[in-house]
C-alpha cells in the first residue's frame, strides 16, 4: 500500500445514495429523492471518511471533505459538553460501568500480589479504581480506550499501566498486510505543527520480539564485549500502547460511538436549547424586518444583505431578517427595525425538544426517563415500570461493557499471571452481587458471554451484598 495514495479505505460505512424515480400518479408528480449521510451542523459527516493524507505518518481522525479532517472526537467531546441529556447519560452509564470496582477471589494463590499490582498500578499515584473510571469514561464516550504498559528491563512482566486519553491518540500509517503498528500521541493535534510521540502497539508476538533482543544483547554485552544500545539494556524504551476499539462494519482504523445513529438528536437538543435562550434575549422574536430606506446600489444591497444575515441568523442570535430598501436619497433617513412575533414559537420548541430527547434516550438504550432524571407527570407506582427498565438496561448496556472492560484487563493479569478480575457491581435495585464477567473460569477462557438470572438477581438484597467474600479493590 503506497503511504501517499489519497484513497477512501474505512470508516465510510454509509455512502451517499441517490433515488431518482418520477411518474405520475393521479394528478401528483413523485419527485427526486436524494437520501445521504446524517451530518452535524457544520455539515460534515456523522460517520467521518478517513482518508490517508499526503505527507502524514499518521491517519487523521475526522471526516476527510471537512475544512479540518483531524477533529472527530472534538466534535464528540462537544457533544457531552453541550448536551445536558447526553451528559446525564454518559455519567450514568460510567458510573454504573465501574460499580463498586474491581474484584478477584481472595482464596486464589495470586490474591496477595494481585492486590498490591492494582494498588499501586503506576508511579503516578492512581490506583486500578481509578484507571477503571478513566476507561469507562472513554469507553462510553468513543467506544474505546488505550493504556500505556511499562515493562520491566526483561520484558518478562508489566510493571505499570497508564491512562492515555482515547481522543489524543492516532493511528500509524498501516503495514503492507493491513496491520497498525502503533499509534502516536500527541496533547494538542489542532496545533499548527503538532509535537507527536510514536508508541508502538502491545501484543505478546511484539513482546516476545523485545524479550530476545534484549537476551542477545546482554549475551552481546557480557560474553563478547560488543557495544550495544544502551536502551536495551536499561530498559529506556520498554513501554506499548494498548490499544482497544469496538467493532463497527467498515471501521479499520476508529471505532465510531455506540450512539452514532442519535448523534443528530444529541446536536438538536443542544442547538434547541440555544435557539430558546437567544430568543427570549431577542424579545421572543424570530424575524426582524430590516428596512434601509437610503438609496443603495446592488453591490451595497448585497454587503448589506451579507452583514446583516451573519449578524442576526443562527442559534447564537435567532433572529432571521427579512431586508428591504427603499430609494430615498435624503441623508438623514435611518433604517427602521420590526420585530414580526412568529406564532407557537414555545409549542414547536417543546416539540423538537421532546423528540431529540427520547431520539437520545434511544440510542443510549434508555428505556425510561425516570432513569436519567426525567420526571413522567400523571402516573403514579412507577417503581416496578423503573426496576424493570434499570434491569433492563443493565443487561443490554453495562453488563456487555463490563465485559469489554474487564476481558481487556484480565489479558494484562494474564501477562503478569496474576488473578482474574471482575466488576462488583452496585446496581441501587438490589441487583449486586453480580459480577460482570460471570465465574473466574469463564473469563479466563475468554469466554465473556455469561448471562445472570433475572430471577435469581432480584433475590440477591443488600446483606448478601455485604456478605461476598470477594477481595475489591
């Protein structure tokens, strides 16, 4: 694959489809219909069109026909910024992820060593619980997660593991088999020359590779007196990036968020929100009636009409003007402004609202409102409608990314032979006691497929919940 070739490779999972039909039926005519890609307000893609860039090591993250092809998961953080619905979400979502933390069996052999591996996970001072909040935030959020591994001089064991944000992260240039070889990191990729650090990508065949190197060059070192790189020996450069992304059809090289069919719902509720709180600041008005009676060429008329328009439309100042001019040559005429009052303002924004909001609701697979802190006026005994919507959710949300999460770490207790390790959950409908990742014996295998009796959960209440001889951390 030639490294400058400017071509479409992934993550163009919709391509835009164009349905061009016209008959007669009675006396109405079918028209063209044109259905495309969902967009955001600035109207790039939903879901981006990664394209390899001349002259670049790495793959932007963004949508290539965009002014800025390199700020997808600015748009994503903007999302949980702006959206107040969205936001409760993704907090809820993270919070019920994590639990009560991170549990192994106490009786395991390895349970000791275990227990001070996750308590002291780096040199920074954060603990695995930490680590757990800082994934599942990312998780959530661009569906994926990344952490930096520190080996030992050997190679033999990990010795610490760091969070590296998901949204600061790139991918290298692929191989000529269609493999990542790393990823470069970077605090500030808007920047005009970005400073970029490459990490390479974990995995046991490039450790293993690592491991001999150094056994040759220490053979070298000690036994025939070569020279050899003296971070080999020291350890200077003994550090992978783990990299995790979910599956998404089409998506080599990002993972696209679970909630990417609501991402213009998110938008809307955001955008509805400003357009309500700039029309009380503009009187309740959403078209003013500009009349410039002065005399005024089209070159005039047509700066008028640019100045005037980037000045009063959009969400920030909802206003739209409606622009006239008259032909008067005196001097001292003045242009007056109408506001013209436009009818059911508050009912078509209760509309747009209450739409974007279930659209959201939605797509995070909420299946209540009350769940998110949504009052339902008019009905009372809601209680068993919640119970039955958390458990619910619980099932088809937080227990399949517990999985995720709790497989992903459990390769690194593998690496290190220590413990298996599940999630304590804390579900506040007396669901605990679960552990995410089902038995010790079937995550090990891999298998992260376990399902919990519904029956059996809803028995399970607060005292058994204190009573688990689990180690948490």
């Amino acid at each position: 694959m030639e490294e400058n070739q400017n071509i479409i490779l992934s993550n163009d999972i919709t391509s835009n489809i164009n349905l061009e039909e016209q008959s007669v039926f009675g006396n109405e005519e079918i028209k063209q219909f044109n259905l495309s890609n969902s967009t955001f307000i600035d109207g790039t893609n939903v879901v981006p069109k990664i394209r390899i860039a001349k002259g670049k090591n790495y793959i932007p993250w963004g949508d290539a026909n965009s002014v800025n092809s390199n700020n997808y998961p600015d748009k994503i953080l903007s999302l949980y910024n702006n959206s107040p619905i969205h936001q409760n979400i993704i907090n809820l979502k993270r919070h019920q992820i994590v639990g009560s933390g991170l549990s192994f069996d106490p009786k395991d052999p390895k349970a000791k060593e275990t227990a001070e591996f996750l308590s002291n996970i780096n040199s920074d001072g954060h603990d695995m619980q930490e680590i757990l909040q800082f994934i599942a935030t990312d998780l959530v959020l661009f569906n994926g997660f990344a952490l930096l591994l520190t080996f030992d001089t050997k190679w033999e064991t990990i010795q610490e593991v760091r969070h590296v944000e998901f949204n600061n992260l790139r991918c290298a240039l692929p191989t000529p088999t269609g493999d990542i070889p790393g990823y470069y990191f970077s605090y500030s990729w808007n920047a005009y020359k970005p400073v970029r650090v490459y990490i390479p990508k974990f995995s046991t065949l490039i450790v293993e590779q690592n491991k001999k190197a150094y056994k040759q060059a220490m053979q070298d070192f000690t036994e025939n007196n070569k020279l050899v790189d003296k971070n080999l020996l020291l350890g200077l450069d003994n550090t992978l990036i783990f990299y995790y992304k979910g599956f998404n059809n089409n998506c080599f090289y990002y993972p696209l968020p679970t909630y990417c069919a609501g991402i213009t719902s998110i938008e809307a509720t955001s955008y509805a929100n400003q357009v309500a709180l700039n029309t009380l600041k503009n009187g309740m008005s959403t078209l003013l009636h500009i009349h410039i009676p002065k005399l005024m060429d089209m070159e005039g008329q047509r700066r008028a009409f640019r100045d005037l328009g980037a000045s009063y439309a959009g969400a920030k100042n909802s206003g739209k003007p409606f622009i006239t001019f008259g032909k008067s040559a005196e001097a001292d005429d003045k242009p007056t402004i109408t506001p013209l009052p436009v009818s059911e303002m508050d009912k078509r924004y209760i509309v747009v609202n209450e739409t974007s909001i279930q659209a959201t609701m939605s797509c995070h697979g909420i299946t209540h409102p009350m769940l998110v802190g949504i009052a339902v006026g008019g009905k009372l005994g809601l209680v068993n409608e919640i119970q039955n919507a958390q458990i619910l959710f619980y099932y088809n949300v937080i227990q399949p990314l517990q999985h995720v999460i709790t497989k992903q770490l459990n390769k690194l207790t593998s690496f290190n032979k220590l413990s298996t390790l599940s999630i304590y959950d804390n579900n506040p409908f007396g669901m605990g006691a679960i552990q995410s990742a089902g038995n010790a014996q079937g995550q090990q295998a891999g298998n992260n497929d376990e399902t919990i009796n519904p029956e059996v959960v809803q028995n399970v209440n607060t005292e058994e919940n204190s009573a688990n001889p689990e180690m948490t951390v």
